[in-house]
C-alpha cells in the first residue's frame, strides 16, 4: 500500500522520539555544510517505532553508526502520506536526502525512476548481492523501464522485507459472541451476518485513506487470475473495469456497507482510525497489512490472531517499501552502505521476530509462533504466485482516485457501475498509450 498506503501508522508515525539518544536529529531543511563530505547520512522513513521495521532500522542504524565512526545520522521526520505527495517536488530540489524509504509500483517509484529523479543501483546490486535473497515476485517491485513500468529495466529501489495483506481478528471479542475463526468465504460471510445480528459492525475500515478501496480490490480479487493482475497492473494486457471481477469487488462492498459490515460512518476515517479501533476492541475483524503486526503485537498481547482472506489464491502484496537512493543524494556511497547493513542476517532476523516479513532471515533464528505464521502464510501466497500487488499501482495519482471514489461507494452517493466508471476514466487518462 499503499500500496499505498501502506498505508497504517505509517501515515502520521514517525521514528524520530525511538530513537532519542542514538541518533543526531537534523532539522527541516537543506543538507547543511557537512553535505557531501562523507561525514553524514541524512535519511527518510516513516516507519512507527514499535513496527518491525521501526525497530530493525534502529538497530540498523547503532550497527551503521560502528562501522563508520565520526559519521552523523540525520534523521528527519516524514510521514508516508507527506513523501507520497511530496516526493517529485523535493527530490526535484537541491534538499533531496541521500537515502529515502519510498513506496513501490508504476505510480510512485516508477514514476520517479521515468523523471530521472533516482540513482540506478544496478552496478550496486550486482557488486553487492542485493538481487540473490529476492524472490520474482518481489523483486518486481525493484525494477523499471523507460517508462516507469515494473518488473523489467533498471533497479531503482530495494526491498528488505515484504508485505501482505490478511484479516486480523480479536480473538475475545469471537469467544465472547461464539463465532467459529472461519476457514471458507461461506464461513466468513457467516460470521460477519452472526456479528451484525449480535450490534457488532464486523469489519474495521476507514474511507478516507486505503483500507476501504483494498476490500474493494480484495474482493475483486477473489474472482480474478494472475492474468487479469498483469494487464490491469502491468499494462500486459486492456483491463475491463466491468468485467465480472471488477464488477463484483465494487457491489459486494457497497453491500456490506448497506448490510452494517462496514460503518457508513468509516468514510471519513483514516487509516490510524480504522487501526486504532481494532486494537481498542471495537471492531473483531480488520483487512489490512502485515505492517501492522508489530503493533498489534506490542499493544494487543495474546487477544487476537490472523488468517488468509478465505476463497481466494490472490491477495494484495509484494516486496515491501523501497530503500531509494535520490539522484541528487550527496553521500551515496554511505547510502549504499546502510542498505548493504538493513540485508545482513542481523537485522533480516530483528524483522523476522518483530512481527516483519524478512527476505534473508535464517528460518532457524524466528522464534516467535505467530511471526512463523506470518511467514509461513506470506511464503505460501509467494511460493503460489499470489501476491497481487496493490490497485493504486498502476498509474500517477490513482491512489487519490480510489480514495475519493470509494468514499462515495460508501455514502451510497455512487452506484457501482458509476465507481467503475470513474476508476475505468482515471485509469486510461494515467496509462502508457500505445
């Protein structure tokens, strides 16, 4: 996610109070004197500090710190939806820091891979090793062409770790109404009428920011193929935005909302919301990303668990958000550095035990039963070709559109066939021609 996204947390937290005493916080603005002397790392990311990648890129960051002493660590304060906006015009700029954590897809990374604006690695992937951990499935994320169109071409971007989506579930809240954990979408579907029939709005989500158009595209998902994901993400292919499966994601949530398993009211609710009330038990189910298993973890305890989205061989994910090294970064090879440390078994096994999905981790080093499953799950969707990216990919600004139009989908203030239209509209105005 987004993915945008992706997206969670990520939207408004930041690392900057985790780190207090271990790093030296640079504040907004240029680079300062030192830039380009070799003597600092000035570096963006928006990871919360009790996630997995929160707290890998800390220890990243102490381990960095050893191995180059005399060099400063300047972290500054982001927040996914602030670079997700922001990143052509400051990346444009003579500000641009030497190493930023960006989203993936045609829409963000690609976008600014085809303007020029980031470092082709390359040379770096292939001194270093960074490809031979990456599955195909996420190293598709990594590489664009010309164009800005995934999976071919140059490598712009690399992955420590990856993500996918699935449903989280309280467990309380389902012994205290007596409902099974469900195994089969007929199940699921049950389970969701047996919380509504007990005054429990089932599903957490929020309109306002992704969750509500990934149950849309989830759902789609469930009756597509590896086919219909490539033409409608990687342009192999003319997607029919009122095919069956497009057709059926976009009315069986509007009849969710209609049926009380969603809240109207989510519309205007953002992420954080949607992820706060899970975690306040106000919700016993959410579909979203392995990003938030760290927290849930840390804040939830033992009362709740996960499971696949059931009926469906496809889900939202890929590798997970980008180390990209801006064009006009003034200490790359202290760059290259950092992402050379994040892809060690060290650090590979922090995210591994905190909830992450790592893509070097020693299986024998994750000792934590539910980041086992977590894995497990994710290697499975993999290892099956499952993972379906995510549907604000595909062009510049689609994630805006999903958004707003979603949010209609919701208020009832648009019919399904108008909802595709205007994705269907937005899309061929984004895509490549030709």
């Amino acid at each position: 996610m987004l993915t945008a996204r992706k997206r969670t947390t990520r939207t408004v937290a930041v690392i900057a109070a985790a780190l207090a005493g271990a790093l030296v916080m640079a504040g907004c603005g240029g680079g300062g004197d030192e830039a380009g002397d070799g003597k600092s790392l000035r570096l963006w990311h928006y990871e919360a500090p009790n996630s997995a990648m929160g707290i890998a890129w800390k220890q990243a960051i102490e381990e960095f710190k050893k191995g180059h002493p005399g060099v400063t660590v300047k972290v500054e304060e982001k927040g996914f939806e602030q670079i997700q906006k922001t990143a052509s015009m400051v990346l444009n700029s003579g500000d641009a820091p030497d190493l930023m954590e960006y989203n993936k897809g045609n829409a963000t990374t690609g976008l600014l891979s085809k303007q020029g604006l980031l470092t082709d690695l390359t040379p770096e992937v292939t001194k270093r090793g960074w490809d031979k951990p990456l599955s195909p499935g996420v190293r598709t994320t990594s590489r664009y062409d010309a164009q800005g169109v995934m999976g071919s071409g140059n490598w712009y971007g690399i992955p420590n770790y990856a993500e996918y989506t699935m449903v989280f579930y309280n467990k309380t809240l389902f012994d205290k109404h007596h409902i099974e954990v469900p195994a089969t979408f007929a199940e699921f579907t049950a389970a969701l009428e047996a919380f509504k029939d007990k005054g429990v709005t089932p599903l957490a989500s929020a309109g306002a920011e992704y969750p509500a158009h990934q149950y849309v595209y989830q759902l789609a998902l469930s009756k597509a193929d590896r086919s219909w994901v490539d033409a409608y993400e990687r342009y192999k292919g003319k997607p029919d935005f009122h095919d069956p499966a497009w057709t059926y994601g976009a009315t069986a949530f509007a009849d969710w909302v209609k049926k009380g398993y969603i809240a109207k009211s989510s519309s205007g609710a953002k992420a954080e919301d949607a992820g706060a009330a899970f975690i306040a038990g106000k919700y016993p189910m959410f579909f979203s990303g392995s990003w938030w298993f760290g927290r849930f973890k840390s804040e939830m305890k033992d009362q709740w668990g996960t499971f696949r989205f059931p009926g469906s061989q496809l889900t939202l994910g890929s590798g997970g958000n980008l180390w990209v090294v801006p064009k006009g970064a003034k200490n790359k090879e202290l760059a290259y550095d950092f992402i050379d440390i994040t892809m060690k078994k060290g650090i590979q096994n922090t995210l591994g035990n905190n909830g992450g999905v790592p893509v070097a981790a020693d299986p024998s080093a994750i000792t934590d039963p539910k980041s086992k499953s977590l894995i497990q799950d994710f290697t499975a969707y993999s290892e099956g070709d499952g993972l379906a990216f995510y549907p604000d990919w595909p062009v510049p600004g689609f994630y805006d559109t999903l958004v707003s139009e979603t949010q209609k989908l919701i208020t009832g203030s648009a019919k399904p066939d108008d909802y595709l239209d205007a994705l269907k509209k937005a899309y061929d105005a984004g895509a490549p021609k030709g």
